[in-house]
C-alpha cells in the first residue's frame, strides 16, 4: 500500500471542534501518525473494546439466567426457555445493520456512549422480573431488550475501522473483535458465582453487577471517546456488495462458523441441563466452550494466511461435522464426557472458522477487483474500491452470522420439544455443515476450469 506523503512535524496536530470531532484524520500519512494519530486510535480502541466486551456479557446473560429460573422460584417450559434465548440473539442480529451505520451518522463517541447506555435497560428488566417473578412476556421483553448487546459489535468494529491506517486495521480489528467475543466466556464464569453469593440463588445479581461497569463505561466514552468527520457512510460500496455473489456466499459459510459458535454459547449450558440432568453442577464449566472459541479466532486468521483460507474453511467443517458426530454418538450412549469433549470441539472450530472466514473476504474480493478492473485502471482506485466493498460485506456477514445462532437454537427447541432428544437437531446441523464444505469447494477450491473464465476463485488462493 502507497502511504500518503509525510507533511512537516508542525503541521501534526488535530483539529479538533466542539463534540470531541476530529477535521483531519489522516492514519495513512507516517508522520501524522506517529505524532498524534497513534496514541488516540489505541485509547479510542481500549474503551470500544470496554463497551463492545459488556455488549456482550448483557446479550448472553439470559443463558445464565434460565438455567437458574427453577432455583429461584420461576418455572417455564422447554419451549418456553428456548425462545427466552433465541430472542435476543434475533433482536442483537437485527440490530447489527443499523448500529453499522451509526457510527457515520452520529459518531463514534456519541454511539458508543449510547449504545453502552442502552445495557442498562435491560438490567434493570431483568431485576425486576426475577425479584417479582414476572410472568412469561415480561421475561421475554427483558430478553429482547438484552439484544443492544448484540448489536455493539457491528457498531464498534464500523468504528475502529476508521481509526487505523491499514497496515495496523487486522490487528486493531483482530483484537477489537476478541475482546468482545470473551464477553460470552466473562459471563458464564463469573455470573454462576456472583448469583450464589449468600443464601440460596439471587438472580438479580446478575445483573447488578454489570450495571456500574456499564456506568463507567458509558462515562468513559463521552468523555475520553473522539469522532471523525471523515466517517462517512458508503452507500455505493454496499450496493456493489450487495450485488456481488460471494457476499452472500461468505454471509453463508459464517452462519456456518459465527452463527454456530454464538448459537452454541446461548445453548450450551441449557443443552447439559436439559440432557444430562445429573450432571447440572457442570453447568458452570459451560463458560470453556465460549473461552476456547474466542481464543482459537486469530488462529483461524493466521492459518489462512499461511495456507490458504478456502482450505481451511473447508476442513474446518469436515472437523465441524465430526464434532457434532461426536455429540449424536455422546446423546445415544449418555456419556457426559464424550458429550462435553465434542462441544469443546465444537467451539474450538467455530474459532478457527470465524478468523478464516473472516480473513478470506478482503481477500476474495481484492481478486475480484483485479479480476473486472480494466487495463487502463488506476490500481489504486481498485484496491480502494476492494477494501471499502469488503468492508461492506463484513456487515451484512456479521448480522447474518448473527442471525445464524437463532437458527441453531431453534432447531435445538424443536427437536428437544417434538421428540426430547437432540437428535434430529444434529442430523440437520449435520447436513448444513456438509452444505457448507460443498459451498467452500466449488466457489474456492475447484481448479478445473480455465483462469480466464473460472467461475470459481481457486486459483487465487483465497
């Protein structure tokens, strides 16, 4: 990448005006960068990733939750603490598109102070419905309302993407995004522990010990938080996006990584309590699974670069459908251990699959620029053009990824309901994951076809 030309020392300062506004951001220029720009993208990164990572220890409280309802007095059916889960992972999925384009529109120091704001209301929902035992609706409001959790990712990663130069963008980004995943990991550690402090189970401890971290967070970004005006929204690059094919393939196969891990950490601990009854004190180690898939995400980042993306997505799930293999012979036989050993599998390759998949999208869509750019092109238009396409597409992937872990629960709630076993539920995870292996082989990896005229993008070894 060409960097801007370096302008002289005196000229490297901000203009900044009333709001905490930046006028001339400019991360490309060496000497801007190293005088100003560096120490206000790293703290602007340090509280995104505060907000982004209570984001979501919010969204994912009610997984915690309803596995302690019936110690607290409140009683739902399966059906019914099923969907007390999947709504806020559809609400959080929804909300993803907008809170993108949040950031250009309002900022990101007003959005990211609003949007931490916003963890509060459900909070104070969900204390009032465990202290009064609130009736179903009303649980289910609360949940939805946990769904603003979901939606800072988006709105934190639009943010971030601003402030680095793109040297430095994958690992800001890389970190930014890790940050929040441990959010599910955080909750499901200590949430169990917070709740049994004292006597018996005190649900609303669940959330009062999120709300005055929320407070200062939400402090912290008003006033230590800038905004750029440079921001702008890009309708044009997401009408591209839009109209290319490998944007929904790649919005597909991470449904297939994404949407299984956060489908898997909404279900997890309600899966051992439902399945293996006698085993519920293992509820607490539910919070691995989350842990493991967070930690494996920049490995899955560094394999593609080293072997290839599309090769790695493509055995990751192969090792996906062995994983869930391993949980349909764990169900037959009741063998708790296979059970959790395949789950920690499980989560293990959503990690790896989200930093390959993930790492494969600029990727693709650099070829695919370079590919329908003219002769006469400027090469730098086009690799601008590839860059502002594909962060195009790692929005609508990530609600659609989002929006894949409501798929994954609800075919948990219908085969737990229509039959009260896991089984069928596995088998159409099963067969999707096999869909996903043909969908990465043929647009990726097939190389039978002419490089002037293949349809695929094998031979540039995405």
């Amino acid at each position: 990448m060409t960097l801007a030309p370096e302008k002289p020392a005196d000229e490297h300062t901000l203009a900044r005006r009333r709001g905490r506004w930046i006028d001339n951001w400019e991360p490309e220029d060496p000497g801007f960068w190293n005088a100003v720009g560096k120490k206000v993208a790293w703290r602007n990164l340090g509280f995104s990733i505060l907000a982004e990572h209570l984001g979501f220890n919010v969204w994912i409280l009610m997984s915690i939750v309803v596995v302690n309802l019936p110690d607290a007095g409140v009683h739902f059916g399966v059906g019914q603490t099923f969907w007390l889960i999947i709504v806020p992972n559809l609400v959080g999925s929804l909300l993803r598109v907008p809170y993108t384009f949040a950031i250009p529109r309002f900022g990101g120091r007003a959005w990211t102070t609003v949007s931490a704001s916003l963890l509060l209301i459900p909070c104070v929902m969900l204390v009032v419905a465990v202290t009064t035992q609130a009736p179903f609706w009303f649980f289910l409001l609360t949940a939805a309302a946990m769904g603003f959790g979901g939606g800072n990712f988006s709105s934190s990663m639009s943010n971030i993407s601003f402030f680095f130069p793109g040297g430095k963008k994958g690992f800001a980004l890389g970190l930014n995004a890790a940050g929040g995943n441990l959010g599910v990991a955080v909750t499901q550690l200590f949430v169990p522990l917070v709740i049994s402090i004292g006597t018996g189970v005190n649900l609303a401890y669940a959330a009062l010990m999120w709300m005055p971290l929320i407070v200062v967070a939400a402090v912290c970004s008003w006033t230590l938080m800038d905004s750029i005006t440079s921001a702008r929204p890009d309708g044009s690059s997401y009408r591209i996006a839009l109209r290319n094919k490998h944007t929904w393939v790649m919005s597909f196969l991470y449904i297939g990584t994404f949407g299984s891990f956060i489908g898997f950490s909404f279900a997890f601990p309600s899966l051992i309590q439902l399945t293996f009854s006698e085993y519920t004190a293992f509820v607490g180690l539910a919070f691995l699974g989350a842990l493991i898939g967070s930690a494996t995400r920049p490995f899955g980042g560094w394999l593609a670069d080293r072997f290839g993306g599309g090769r790695i997505t493509q055995w990751n799930f192969a090792g996906l459908a062995i994983g869930t293999v391993g949980v349909m012979v764990s169900v037959a036989q009741q063998s708790f251990a296979l059970f959790f050993g395949s789950f920690i599998l499980l989560f293990v390759l959503t990690g790896i699959g989200n930093g390959s998949t993930y790492r494969m999208i600029p990727m693709i869509f650099a070829e695919e620029a370079k590919r329908n750019a003219g002769v006469d092109a400027d090469p730098d238009a086009v690799a601008k053009s590839a860059k502002r396409q594909a962060g195009a597409v790692v929005g609508v992937a990530g609600a659609l990824g989002a929006f894949g872990g409501v798929l994954v629960n609800l075919v948990f709630k219908f085969s737990l309901e229509g039959g009260g076993t896991l089984t069928p539920a596995l088998v159409a995870i099963l067969v999707f994951y096999g869909g996903c292996m043909a969908t990465t082989w043929w647009f990726y990896l097939r190389t039978s076809f002419a490089v002037e005229r293949a349809p695929s993008l094998a031979y540039a070894r995405v």
